[in-house]
C-alpha cells in the first residue's frame, strides 16, 4: 500500500507555457458545444458534424480486419491500395491526376493535413492569405507555424465568394500561401470554374502556394464541385487536402488526405512521420471500403442534405432573417443584424431563452459578425422545431 502524501498545490502553471499558445483563443464552436453537452431540450444546430451513423457495411469492414488481426503499423504515407483508390476517386469525381505512390498521403483527418501543409511550407513571418468567414482552425494553426495570418472579407452579396480584387488588395512581397475553404464552412458558398479563373491568374503571377480545403466537395447542390487544382497552371500550386468525415459520415475514424506535387507531399510526409507515424490503420481499411463501395449511401445522404437546406433557408427567410442560399456543404448562414444584437449575444440569448445552440459568426474571422451558423446536418423534425424556436425568440426581442 502506498503511503498518502501531501502534494503541494501549484497555483498556476501558466509560466512555462509558450507565450504564442497562451495568445491562441480556444474555439469559439467548442464553447457552445460544451454548453449544450448534458443540457435537456437543446436542439444543436451548432457542430458540423452529419447526423447519419457511418454505413453498416463500412463499419463492418473494421471490424472484420480488427478480427483478423490486422492492427499493425501501415507505410507512412497510408496503405497503397487507399491511395490508389482516392487517386482513382479523384480523377473520376474532379479530373485530378494523382501518383498514387509519391502524390497522396493519408493523414489523421483533414484537419492533420492542413497542420502539416502550413508547417512544411511556412518560415517565421511569411503571410498565410485566408478569405473569412472561413473554418476557425486556419489562422491559429498559421500561427503556430511562425506566419501571419491575413483575412479577406467576403460577403454576402457576393455569396461570400472570393473576389480577385479583395485578394490583390491584401498582397504583399511577404505573402507566400493562400488557404481556400470552398465549399465553404461557415457560408455553404462555392466557387465556380468561372470564379476560380481571376484567382489562379493572380496566384501564378504573385508565386503563391495554394492549400484548397475541399472536404466539402462531394456535398454541392445545383452544380458540381470544381476544384481550385483542376484549374490550368494551379495542380503543382496546390495542396489539396480533403478526408471522409463529411461525405461519408465518419468524423470520427479521423481519415483524410493530401495531394500535391510530390515536393510537396514529400515534405509534409517528412513531419508525419515524426509526429504520428501513420493514420490508424483499421480506420484506413473502412475508408477503402467507403470509397469503393459506399458512393450509394453517400448520394442518398446529399439528398437529404438538399432537402434540408431548402427547408431551412425557407424558414429562415420566413421568420425574418435573411439568408443567401448557401450552393454546399451544410451550413447555413442567416443574417442576424435586424434583431440589434451582436452575433455573440444573439446566440447566447437563443441558447438559454430559446434551447436552440447556433455558433455566432464572429468567430469564423472578417464578415462574421452579423451571422450565425446553424448546421442542418440534423433530422427535418429537429430543424422545424428550431426554425420555430427561433421565430418565437425573434419575436419577443
């Protein structure tokens, strides 16, 4: 048995941490999220997160590989059968030709990918370009790299796309990397072949690295998805990251993906291996299985995803609050200004008077505030009853 010893209580380790984490904000999605976890009566329209469990058949095959034994380390780069197959996927799906053995990594999420992209090209006080609102990660990870994050304000007018005057605006001799979020979280907007034109045009002739974040890609709408490095000249420019978590309902079995010139992909492999070996490999054999026999399942919940966003913009617009019609993913990006309220006090208030949790849009950089986000990966009955919950708050403002 061992003997209980008094243990000094140290009243705060803040000292030894490093002054750059100590700046970084924790996440503003996180926050709300961890309000509503064990709250009654709360309809989450907050975590970006599809409602459908993972399909049996995908699940089904971990399991059989786990009974097998097979739970070894896999090559760093990820299993050679996974990136043959979304080498395939992707020049099948977007015309993207990738090698397969040099040009494609598997990563720990879309989110490991953008983290090793910054790191292997950033040097301290290069500036990482970022058009906002955009996901929340980007800038933080920027910064742990040595860069400069530096936003660019889209708007709602625009549909939130990114306009070829506003990036030449904010360039500079420093600025070295571009991040695209299209389709885009926090605004569903999207960019077509026609937006993407002036954009690659600007990249060439500024010499700037592009990380495309298309894990959104296969949940477009009314036009299919281009991506940005499908564009001429943009494929050795571009680092494509995307995974499976959106498109395929597994968030989390933590499976994305880069693709680049081989560069590029060599460099991020580099930190990869150094940092967490390889992605786990059962979750590796469920996202082969998905790719090569679950585009069924996943066409059928886009489906439902249209759906839903058509119901929600609807009843968004009918209760008052204005809404561009977001063409991906799925968000939906409601205007709040009308009610007076800052996006921070608005979804504060409609948390704890109206039980209905939305992320104010403050939190996702320039062109945020004014907005909330409500994520109508949830069932319709669910999103009626929120649309009506928020109608009622509304109201009594």
């Amino acid at each position: 048995m061992i003997e209980s010893k008094q243990v000094q209580q140290v009243k705060s380790m803040r000292g030894y941490l490093a002054p750059l984490v100590q700046e970084i904000p924790p996440s503003g999605i996180r926050k709300f999220f961890d309000l509503v976890s064990g709250s009654k009566d709360i309809i989450s329209l907050g975590v970006g997160e599809p409602d459908f469990h993972t399909p049996w058949h995908v699940r089904e095959s971990c399991v059989y590989s786990l009974e097998r034994g097979n739970t070894k380390y896999t090559p760093n780069a990820g299993l050679p059968e996974l990136r043959e197959a979304i080498a395939e996927y992707l020049y099948e799906s977007f015309r993207l030709l990738y090698e397969p053995s040099d040009e494609v990594m598997v990563t720990v999420g879309g989110s490991e990918a953008i983290d090793l992209a910054l790191r292997a090209l950033i040097a301290p006080g290069d500036e990482i370009l970022i058009p906002e609102p955009t996901y929340i990660s980007y800038s933080p990870i920027a910064r742990i790299s040595g860069g400069v994050p530096v936003g660019i304000e889209t708007f709602a007018k625009d549909q939130f796309k990114l306009k070829p005057e506003a990036l030449k605006a904010v360039i500079t001799p420093r600025s070295k990397v571009l991040i695209l979020c299209y389709p885009s979280n926090p605004t569903g907007g999207i960019m077509t072949y026609e937006d993407w034109l002036p954009i690659a045009k600007i990249v060439e002739e500024n010499d700037l690295i592009v990380i495309s974040d298309e894990i959104y890609a296969e949940l477009t709408y009314e036009q299919k998805h281009v991506s940005f490095a499908s564009m001429p000249g943009m494929r050795d420019r571009t680092i494509l990251v995307s995974g499976f978590s959106k498109a395929f309902a597994m968030t989390g079995w933590r499976m994305g993906y880069a693709c680049g010139h081989q560069d590029l992909i060599s460099a991020m492999l580099k930190i990869h291996q150094y940092t967490v070996m390889c992605a786990p490999s059962m979750a590796q054999v469920a996202a082969l299985e998905a790719l090569t026999n679950g585009m069924e399942e996943k066409d059928k919940m886009v489906e439902s995803y249209n759906q839903r966003r058509r119901l929600v913009v609807h009843g968004f617009r009918e209760i008052g609050l204005p809404c561009h019609e977001p063409q991906g993913a799925f968000y939906a990006f409601p205007s709040i200004q009308s009610t007076g309220l800052t996006s921070e006090e608005f979804a504060q208030r409609l948390l704890f008077e109206a039980k209905v949790a939305a992320v104010p849009g403050h939190v996702f950089g320039l062109g945020g505030e004014g907005f909330i986000r409500c994520s109508y990966a949830t069932s319709v009955n669910q999103l009626t009853e929120a649309i009506d919950r928020i109608g009622n708050f509304i109201k009594k403002l």
